[in-house]
C-alpha cells in the first residue's frame, strides 16, 4: 500500500490575501448566535480539549482564538487561582460574551483580549499550554502560524490544537448548499477553511513541519454525532457558525426562502443528528537541557 501524499498546508491567494478579515467580519455577525443552545458543541470539545491538553493548577496558558470563551473558561477553571488565562481572537463581540461568562462564574484570572495571534506581543516560551480550538486553519499560513504558537509554548510545556474532522455537519450542510442552489443563490466560491486540516494524518504532519522538536505527540480522532432536537437547530448552526457566509449575499426574502428549503428537506429526510467529528491532538515541548 502507498503511503498517502503529505497535504498542502500552504496557503492559497484567496486564503492569504482575505482570511483573517473575513474570519473576523464573520464572527462578529455569528457572535449574537454563537452561545445558542443548539451549539453547545463549542463548550463539549472546548472543555474536551483542556482535559486532553492537562491543564492544571497553576499554569499559565494562551487561549488562541478564543470566541466566546469555550476553551479559555474550562482553562481557567482547571488552572485556578494560581494560574492564568489569556484569550486572544480577532471578534471584540465574541469576546465580550466571553468576559460576561467569566465574569457570572467569578472567574478573575482570564483576560480575552482583542488581537492577532500570529502578531501578539508576546514572549517565546511564556505559557505552560498553548491552546487552539477551531482556529488553526484560520491562519493563512497554517505551519508558520503553528510554529508562532509552538514558539510560545515554555519548555516542558503543551501545544494542544482541536480540528473538525471531514464531512462537518453532514447532512445539514448538503440541504444548505442544495437549498442554495434551487434558489439560484449558491456564492461562487464556497469559504470553508475548516476543510483545510480534518484528518489525523493532516494535523500530524502539520505538527512534524511546526513543531519538529515536539515530543509524545498525541493525535487522535473523535466521532461524534451532535442532536438537533428541531429543524430550526441547524439553522441557529448556520447563523452561529462560519456557513453564515453562505448568507452573507443573500436578500432578506432569498435568506427567508433558503431557510423554508432547509427547514423543509431536515424534516422529509428526517435528519435530526448532524457530523461532528474532531481531531485532537497535543504535542509536549521538550523540557529546556
């Protein structure tokens, strides 16, 4: 059997020139939607991601693109009042959402602040865990932005990122690009940039060429499949999520007649669970000689 084709985790013209400020133009409009029950997905892998990362009393750790909290506030809890917590995203209304949820469980040793993770004024080596949930394939140049992150890692410290693995959402996110398309109303290019790590084997050799030195480098897939008690769910997803941006162009009454489609083929099909996949992963730097 051939061994597979090492992916290409360079960025695209189209990736490089416009991710960041789109990622960030979207998040802020999802923000209002994000904490909505139907995504509860974000707190489960979230959470999930800081056990795996073994965060502990006292550590100090970066959050990066933190949304609303959902990784940085387990984190926070898990580091204790000894420890520290900086979330760092490119949203200010994610991140508002984010402080209030710290702020009502009393939580005062995490900071999310506004910024650019790849140009964050920061130390190499200043936190026990870096930490990345759903974010690395936002960085237009995936290896360079994942070595940044590795750089601040402290020796001895963990590099923990989270992907989506393939097929996300499916079979909801079929019924919106079908939807799209009987409406004539389907954008010209798809923005998916999830797509861009989903395997095991992609965010293995994306740690190798980032993080070469890494040692005890965990990489491990998760199935899961997330309810959707009602139709409506999946559209509350799409509003919450990056597929706002399949919507971005559409008129009120296109959006309206999208959804009534969407709505319509989850309860012919009887789809009430959707794809959610992960892939986790963490790799330990070694401790300084």
């Amino acid at each position: 059997m051939n061994a597979p084709e090492s992916p290409d985790l360079e960025s695209s013209d189209l990736e490089s020139s416009d991710l960041k400020s789109r990622s960030a133009s979207t998040y802020e409009a999802t923000a209002p939607h994000f904490d909505a029950p139907a995504l509860s997905f974000w707190d489960r892998f979230g959470a999930r991601t800081v056990d795996r990362a073994r965060v502990g009393a006292g550590d100090r750790v970066l959050d990066a693109c933190s949304g609303t909290g959902a990784s940085a506030i387990p984190a926070a809890l898990a580091a204790g009042p000894t420890g520290t917590v900086l979330g760092i995203d490119l949203s200010e209304p994610a991140l508002a959402l984010g402080r209030a949820k710290a702020d009502a469980r009393g939580l005062r040793n995490v900071e999310l602040r506004v910024g650019d993770i790849e140009h964050a004024d920061l130390p190499s080596g200043s936190f026990d865990c870096v930490q990345c949930v759903f974010g690395v394939f936002f960085l237009p140049d995936i290896v360079a932005g994942t070595r940044r992150l590795w750089d601040l890692v402290a020796p001895g410290g963990r590099l923990a990122i989270t992907v989506w693995g393939p097929n996300l959402f499916e079979p909801a996110s079929s019924a919106l690009w079908e939807a799209l398309a009987a409406e004539r109303a389907e954008p010209a290019t798809r923005w998916e940039p999830w797509s861009r790590v989903t395997t095991p084997f992609e965010l293995s050799v994306l740690l190798r060429e980032s993080a070469p030195n890494a040692r005890d480098v965990t990489v491990e897939p998760e199935a899961h499949r997330h309810p959707l008690t009602q139709p409506d769910d999946w559209w509350d997803i799409v509003l919450g999520t990056g597929y706002r941006v399949a919507l971005d162009h559409l008129s009120d009454d296109q959006r309206a007649s999208v959804r009534t489609r969407i709505l319509a083929t989850l309860r012919t099909e009887s789809i009430d669970q959707i794809n959610a996949d992960v892939v986790y992963s963490v790799a330990h730097k070694p401790h300084a000689q």
